[in-house]
C-alpha cells in the first residue's frame, strides 16, 4: 500500500510540474536561399534566432539558430555545395555511412564509450545522426552535441547541434525541426529568358577614320578605340 501511494504522490508531483511548465512557443516558417536554386524551409519556435555565417567564400554559408541565452543552444545547418552549384547526393557514401565515419573523429573527446548511431526522417527529408558528451568542455564551449547529415531536395546538408541543456530536451527540439526540413525550388531567383527580336546592331560596325599622321579604329558597342599612328 505505502508502494502504491508513493507511486500516486509522484505522478500527482508530475502532474502538477507539468502544469506550471510555460506554455510552448509557436513555430514560425523561416527561409534561406540556397544559391540561385530555391529556398530550404525551416520550421522552428519563434523564440530562437537564426543568421547566416560564411567561413569560407564560394562556399554556401552555415545556417545558425540559436536561444537568446547566451552558450545555451546552436543548431548550424550547412548546405554541401560547389560554389553555387548543389552536389548530387549519389557521389557521398549513404549517410548512415557517412554518419558512422564521423563518429569516429569525435571518439577520442566523448564520455561516451558506445556512440550510436540512429536515422532521421520526415516527409521530405532522410538522414542519420548521433550524440555525444563532450568529456572536458572548456567555460566558454558547449557540453553536449547532436550531429549527423540529411538529404533533402535533392542535395545534402549537414549539421550539429550544441546546447548546455543537462536534458537535451532542446537538441530533441533541433531534430524535429530537421525533421520537417523542406526545399522549396520555386523561391529561385528568375532568369530573363531569352528574346525572340534581333537586336539592332546598326552601330556595331568597325569604323575607320583616317587623320592626319594616323588612323582612328572605334567600335562603339563596347567603347573601344584603337589609335594606329606613324612617325
């Protein structure tokens, strides 16, 4: 009987932490252009930020959201690109493959001493992911983080999520965000298409004029001149 009470005290206990929890924030649709090719879309709670940051040029910059809170959460989401061109997925290894290579980096630094691997997958995306602790963070570093790599839209994104939240309830935020990660083609900036009218090209022809001790040559399409003088 007292088991059974006790039992009872924790789940009133439960019930009633549940009751004073805030109530949770709504999702907002944020877009990033990816290039000239289209929009991903996120879904996310409207209390985080995001921004874009570039590290190295000619390469698509890192998506980033993060928690007012300082050193509490980033979730950095990173499209694979060569320049402003998307890499076909096909020339990766799977990435539950890719994933499990990974791990082994970050091995070494993790408390962790088995690190799973695990998928993630939505309507439109399919990918894999695992988590670790990291073993010595410094003060100004994250202590725990969620990696891994997602297809969507036909390319490939990476990304890692770091947070100091001792529940890591907010990295299972970050992976249902990813979950519900779109492409959307039509956000494409629109290339004028070409014109069916001969241009006039009446002032393209090369002129020749002759001055005194030397020749003047103009095209004036483009401005150039060519001065041609003898001694």
């Amino acid at each position: 009987m007292r088991r059974w009470c006790g039992i009872a005290l924790l789940a009133a206990s439960a019930a009633n932490a549940i009751a004073s929890l805030p109530a949770l924030a709504a999702n907002v649709a944020i877009r990033h252009p990816i290039g000239e090719i289209g929009d991903l879309v996120f879904n996310v709670p409207d209390t985080w930020q995001s921004a874009e940051e570039r590290g190295v040029p000619f390469v698509a910059p890192t998506i980033v959201f993060q928690t007012s809170e300082a050193n509490f959460f980033r979730l950095m989401v990173t499209p694979l690109m060569s320049g402003s061109q998307i890499i076909d997925p096909r020339r990766f290894p799977p990435v539950d493959q890719a994933t499990r290579e990974a791990v082994e980096e970050f091995k070494p630094q993790a408390v962790e001493k088995k690190i799973e691997v695990k998928g993630l997958s939505g309507a439109n995306v399919s990918g894999a992911y695992f988590a670790v602790t990291d073993r010595a963070p410094k003060p100004d570093e994250f202590k725990y983080m969620t990696t891994g790599f997602i297809d969507v839209g036909g390319f490939r994104v990476s990304f890692t999520a770091f947070s100091n939240d001792d529940s890591r309830a907010i990295e299972g935020q970050a992976l249902g965000v990813l979950e519900t990660l779109a492409f959307d083609s039509s956000g494409a900036r629109q290339r004028v298409a070409p014109s069916d009218k001969k241009p006039d090209r009446s002032n393209e022809t090369l002129r020749i004029e002759e001055k005194e001790r030397f020749y003047l040559l103009s095209v004036p399409v483009s401005q150039l001149t060519l001065a041609v003088s003898w001694s």
